[in-house]
C-alpha cells in the first residue's frame, strides 16, 4: 500500500476526479490548497503592493492505493499533461507507508 498525492490548480478540480475514475481509484480525499511561487514576476513587481504575495487556488488529492492502480493514474496523468495548453502541469507523488491500521 502507497499514498498517493496529486496536485492541481483550481480548474483542474474535475479532470483530476476523473484521472482517479480511469485509474479506478475510487476513495480518495480532496482539500482546497493554496500553492505559492517564490519570485519576483512582472505581475508581481507591477502590483500595488508588491510585498503581498497572493496564493493560487489549487487542489490536493489523496488516495492509499496499490501500485496498479497508482501506474494508471500516472499514466493518465501523463496523458493529460501532454495535451495542455497551460503552464499548470497536474503534479503527483507517491509515498510508501511503512506500517498502517
């Protein structure tokens, strides 16, 4: 058993759920996040107070899965990053969990 992690901006929200329906990942758990870049970027430098750094709306997923169901979201996740116009890649890690209940 592994936990896996995805992360994504805001609009992305349904697409992940339906990365996890293809993956047939059926349980996992959803929470609003804010993701922050460090740096200085035009838009920042331009802002009235450019010491005020906004978050942007972004959303993390996690599901305990095996590692077949963790290769298809990867794969999915692959495909569907291939294919965007954007600069906001979906993210996603695994992590081993070494004991559980």
């Amino acid at each position: 058993m592994k936990l896996v992690i995805v992360t994504a901006v805001e609009q992305f929200q349904k697409e992940v759920s339906k990365l996890f329906k293809k993956a047939n990942i059926e349980n996992y758990s959803s929470s609003d996040i804010d993701g922050h870049k460090n740096g200085s970027s035009l838009l920042m430098t331009t802002n009235w107070f450019p010491t005020e750094k906004g978050g942007n709306e972004s959303s993390m997923f996690f599901s305990f899965t095996d590692n077949q169901h963790i290769d298809l979201l990867f794969q999915a996740i692959t495909e569907f990053n291939t294919n965007l116009e954007t600069n906001n890649p979906i993210k996603a890690v695994v992590v081993p969990i070494e004991k559980f209940i």
